[in-house]
C-alpha cells in the first residue's frame, strides 16, 4: 500500500527533525500561560541611567517626555557617527525610579547592549549622567573582619586580590565589595561581591570564595530577602535617600524627623509607632508591620534560585568565546607538549563525546552540572603512537 508505507515515511521524518530541534526558547511559570522569550525579559531590556545633577527636571517629566528626549537625541548622535544607532536599537519606555533615577526600556535585549555601548543618547538626561552597569552579587561567609579592612579607598586593591586568588576566569570583574551587615565588634563577617557577569558570579557560587588560603561557602545574593525600613517615613520597602513621603519620627510619630525628637533633648515622651500606632518603635519585633515584612523577606529567600538566570546577550558570547577557544586548540601544531592529541577518528564515532562545547550556566532552567562544567571541555589526554594506532592497544605509562 503505497499510501501506508507514505505515512509511515512521513511519521519517521517528522520524529527525527522531533529529536534534532532545539527546546522552545522561552520561559513558563508552570501555568496555561504562554512562556516569555527570554530576549524579551524586561529585566534585560533595561538600561539604568544615574542622573546627573538636573534630577529634579528629569523627575518633573513624564514616561512619554522622557522616551521622545532620549529617542530624539538618539537620532542625531545617529547622525553624527553615520548611523551607528540607526535601527537597531530603540527606547519603547521609561520608568522613574525612587532614588530618582530612570530606567529606560529598549525593544530588545541585544539592542539595550547597543545602547550600553553607544551612550551618546545620555545628553538628553544632562551632564554628568551615566550608566549603571548591571552586575550580580554574590555573598561570601565566615570572612574574618581583620583580614578585609575594607573602605572606599582599598575596595579596588581589595578586588584585584581577590580575583587573583580565585580562578574564576579572565573574564571575570568585580564592580562593588563590601560588608553585607557591618561586623561591628565580631571576628567573622559576611561579604557582598557584586560580579560584572553572572557567569562569573555562578561559577563563584558553585566553586566558593578562597581568601587567605581559606574557602568559603558562598550563595547568590537576594535583594528581595533584606528588610528596609525607611529612617524618614518610617515605612517598609525602601531606604531615605528613595522616600518622597513627609517626615515621621521614629520614636513618638510626630511630623518631624527622629533627631528632632524632645526625648532627644531629655523630655519625656511616650513611644509611639508610625505604622501601627502601637507604644513600641516601627523597629520593634512586636510590630506587626515589621513583621510582615521580615514574612516576605523570608519569603522571597525560600523562593531565591540558587544561582544567577543568565541573559541571552551573555550565553551568546559564551558560546562564541568557546568555539573561538577550541577552534584554535584543534589548529594547534607542534612537537611533543605543543601537539594536538586527538582520539582517532573510528573511536570518535564509536564513542561520542558526552561534554558539549557550548554548556552555558543556565541555572533556572536545568542547572545541575559539577565544578568541571566550568572549565573549558578538554579532549583526552591519553599519549599515542600516532593518529592510526588502533583501539584498545597498550601504551606507556
């Protein structure tokens, strides 16, 4: 029956281009919803500018003023470098931030790159605006305070050794380090290391932190699991320096800051919380306030990945870097230790190399790879007499 023995050829075709597609590159919650590409996550999209000393104009503007000033100034920076910027990359919205910074949203990952590298849009935010680099932090314990004095002043030198001390690649870079909690009076404290790639910062996580030839365990950083609590409106969720609400104490609720206070001056005056209206402080463990908000920030730690998701701009690179590394390693010539060892090309097809060259650290997708993923795949090092020596003869040790 020729149309039998069609269908049977199609059904065939149709698993084996089955087996060699790809996985969907996109991202579900566990739900009926439809998954997000990962080049459209927002968090990827979005480029932080610090502004400059003009906050206060640029926080008078609306979302809509800000993308048309940006977009404007785009088109002629485009102008000027013949259109290095010219449609590939371009600002859908913005986002006002507490602190008074904006964020603005690209229409895709690798376009908010193009911005990151092309800043000359930055003039529509005024002089002395900037980019705040993203980066990805990770937490190191059991640090012994008298080993890191760590200040503004030595935090450079204090990263550039710790970066010797660990092999976590040359592409490895450390943007900010300090103390996660001041250590005050203890011996051991716990430090913040914010990476400039969250491939690094993986690999520090899996590998820990080695510093004055001791190691330690280390865990990705969540900002959702420390508690704020602001000094000027008292409130949950955010710091002073972020707070546009009026002044409330911290110790009676009146409307003037804390150090304004009498009991300050020695009058005596009743605690009075400014959330709940309790006799304790907003800092007290028995105000319901703080204490859902220590519920969520427990909350969000049980919830935290283990690991960093690694955006579609960084596996690419990844990937390009290893092909790179390993295409010059098989071209690779010479004599004794200059020489490339390959397995002969029989034992090759009989027995498949189970190391992919392109393992990206994906941690939120499937992530559970060893220490050796890490590292560059290395082909056997097994000395021969030559590319036909035949499978399974003997060699010296």
């Amino acid at each position: 029956n020729s149309a039998a023995a069609w269908r049977t050829f199609r059904a065939r075709e149709w698993q084996r281009d089955l087996a060699k597609a790809a996985a969907p590159n996109t991202r579900s919650n566990g739900t009926s919803s439809p998954g997000v590409p990962e080049i459209e996550l927002r968090e990827d999209r979005e480029v932080i500018v610090k502004v400059g000393p003009n906050r206060e104009q640029i926080r008078g503007l609306s979302p809509k003023d800000l993308v048309e000033r940006a977009e404007r100034q785009k088109t002629i920076s485009a102008r000027q470098s013949s259109g290095v910027l010219a449609g590939q990359a371009s600002f859908v919205a913005a986002r006002k931030l507490p602190s008074g910074d904006v964020a603005m949203i690209a229409n895709s990952a690798a376009g908010a790159e193009v911005l990151r590298k092309y800043p000359t849009w930055l003039r529509a935010f005024g002089p002395g605006s900037v980019i705040q680099e993203p980066s990805w932090g990770v937490v190191a314990y059991h640090i012994p305070v008298r080993s890191m004095k760590i200040t503004p002043e030595t935090m450079t030198d204090l990263a550039a050794e710790l970066l010797r001390q660990n092999n976590w690649g040359e592409d490895s870079g450390i943007q900010y380090l300090g103390w996660l909690t001041r250590p005050g009076e203890r011996a051991e404290g716990s430090i913040l290391i914010e990476f400039t790639s969250p491939v690094v910062a993986n690999r520090a996580i899996i590998t820990g932190v080695v510093w004055g030839k001791q190691i330690h365990n280390a865990s990705r950083f969540c900002r959702e699991g420390r508690i704020k609590l602001c000094r000027k409106c008292q409130k949950p969720g955010h710091i002073q320096s972020h707070c546009s609400n009026v002044f409330k104490c911290g110790h009676c609720a009146g409307g003037h800051p804390t150090w304004e206070c009498p009991s300050t001056k020695g009058q005596a005056t009743p605690a009075k919380c400014a959330n709940c209206g309790e006799g304790h402080r907003p800092t007290s463990r028995e105000c319901p306030v703080k204490i859902a908000a220590m519920n969520e920030a427990k909350q969000a730690l049980a919830e935290c990945p283990t690991y960093h998701r690694i955006p579609i701009h960084f596996r690419i690179a990844t990937r390009s870097d290893k092909s790179t590394n390993s295409t010059s390693s098989n071209t690779t010539t010479g004599d004794g230790m200059e020489a490339s060892i390959h397995a002969p090309r029989r034992q090759q097809e009989e027995e498949p190399s189970t190391v992919s060259l392109e393992t990206v650290i994906d941690p939120v997708t499937a992530f559970v790879e060893t220490e050796t993923a890490l590292e560059e795949p290395t082909e056997t090092t097994q000395s021969k007499r030559g590319p036909g020596r035949p499978k399974g003869s003997k060699t010296r040790s």
